[in-house]
C-alpha cells in the first residue's frame, strides 16, 4: 500500500513512529524536516488551507489523507498495545470530530458545562493541592482520588497534550475528556488493570461516542482470560452502560469545585449507580 502513497505521503509517515520527535520539534521553536513535511502537505491541499498554520502550542495541521494515515496506524499500535496512550491519544484526536463536536454544543448547553469552556481549567499536578486533598476526610471525593492516583501509581500529568485536532475549542474539550479520565476510574471504583480500563471504555464510549472509545470498549476483552471476560460480560458491562445511559455528561461537572463532595454523593448528583461487588 505504501508504494501507492504520494511522495508527500510517504515523508510524513514516520510521525506514526516519533511522535515525540514532532513535539520536540515545535517546543524548541527550530525547523525540521518533519515537521516542515507534514504542514507543507496541509497546506497543498485545497481543504487543508485553514488548517495550514498552528491554532494552539503544539498543533501539528494535517491534512485529511494524513489523517486517515494517522487514524490507522495508531489504531493497529493501540490494539497491538493497549498501554501505548501516545497511539490512543492519537486515535482520539483524529478520529472524533463529530463526537468532539456533540460534546462541545452539549457543555455549551449546560451552564456548569459552559463555565468550563469559558475557563479551561486543566487537571495538573501544578494544579492540584495534593496535600490539601490527602487531608480531606475519608469517602470525600479529593480523597479517594489522591487514593486511587497512589494504589495505581499514576499520574495526571502523564496524559498527552492535543496535537492533530483543527478546531482550538475541540482541543480543549479532548484534553479535558483525558484529564478527567482517571475521575471516572475513582467514581466508577475500576482500577488501571485491563478489566477496570475496558470497563472504563464501555462507560466512557456510551457517554461520549468518540470512536476510539468503542474500539477499546470492543477489542480490549480480548486481552481477558475467561474468568475475567465472564465477569466483564455479566456484571460489570450491563452496569457500565446501565449507568452511562442513565447518567449526565461527564464533562459538564466542575470537579475542582467537588473535591469535598462524598463519592457517593457525586455518584448520585451525576446518575451513576453504585459499582457492583465482583471478586476475579
């Protein structure tokens, strides 16, 4: 297939293999091959004219052959390797406009949802007041979150800023998805295990439509020996979207204001059910 690529096409490729070469790249401020290769071809293209310049730190415009390329590659790396967030965060971003898009006109339709795009506020370790939230009381939201980035040694400055998204607001609304990712894991009570991730994935892909969400919420079980694939299917997926269904979009709560809400108070307020007791 890649003898069929135009000249153009074939350079831009080896973004699918380096994408931390790119960054590097448009974080020093110097000029580089690459990255000269990949807005030049956006620029070329009669679509790719409004996008042929950076519309926020880090933007890399691409145009929608690129795209594609992007989209497919990283869907086989990510199914390849689950734990490979860079080639998750790729397919995301270049494969859910049209989720992006819903997502954006329904926060703006919410007025807790609209003060967040107003205010872009990020989920950070320069952020968070660690210590403030390890001294809230037991069952508080703050806690529990503290809690579960500590048992799962996680953190969230590890997830990936927006690249290949053309539409600056968009940008904001995937970046907000992934920083609120591990809330969901703390309300949900799912640990960062393949069950709890694919469990996670059902919800969130229920909740938000964005297609790689549906890819990981359909092809992670496959990774699940037969114990735990029967567990997911009988108890745990029922709820998940059981509980997607029943709840309000995810992103339209200010979590930094519910640090001292109860988790099961925040449960409620959203509309998820309580997690059910499993044991694998």
């Amino acid at each position: 297939m890649v003898f069929l690529l135009t000249r153009r096409t074939q350079k831009f490729l080896p973004c699918l293999v380096n994408l931390r070469k790119v960054n590097r790249c448009l974080v020093t401020g110097k000029r580089c091959q690459l990255c000269h290769t990949a807005q030049a071809s956006a620029a070329d293209s009669p679509r790719g004219e409004e996008t042929s310049y950076p519309l926020y730190p880090g933007h890399i415009p691409t145009s929608p052959l690129q795209k594609a390329l992007l989209a497919a590659g990283s869907a086989c790396m990510a199914l390849y390797n689950p734990y490979r967030h860079d080639m998750v965060a790729v397919l995301g971003e270049t494969t859910g406009y049209l989720a992006l898009h819903n997502l954006r006109e329904r926060m703006k339709k919410d007025p807790e949802g609209h003060r967040i795009l107003q205010e872009r506020p990020r989920i950070r370790l320069s952020t968070l007041d660690i210590t403030g939230l390890q001294a809230l009381p037991e069952g508080t939201f703050g806690r529990e979150y503290v809690r579960f980035l500590d048992d799962n040694r996680v953190s969230p400055d590890t997830r990936m800023p927006t690249k290949f998204v053309d539409d600056e607001e968009l940008a904001y609304v995937v970046q907000r998805y992934r920083e609120v990712h591990d809330l969901m894991h703390t309300l949900l009570g799912m640990p960062t295990n393949m069950l709890g991730e694919v469990t996670v994935k059902w919800f969130e892909a229920v909740q938000t439509g964005l297609p790689m969400c549906v890819l990981g919420a359909l092809f992670g079980p496959v990774r699940l020996n037969a114990r735990k694939l029967y567990v997911l299917t009988t108890d745990l997926i029922p709820w998940a979207v059981q509980s997607a269904s029943n709840a309000s979009c995810i992103l339209h709560f200010y979590y930094e204001n519910r640090w001292e809400q109860t988790v099961e108070s925040l449960r409620n307020e959203i509309g998820i059910l309580p997690p059910p007791v499993i044991s694998v």
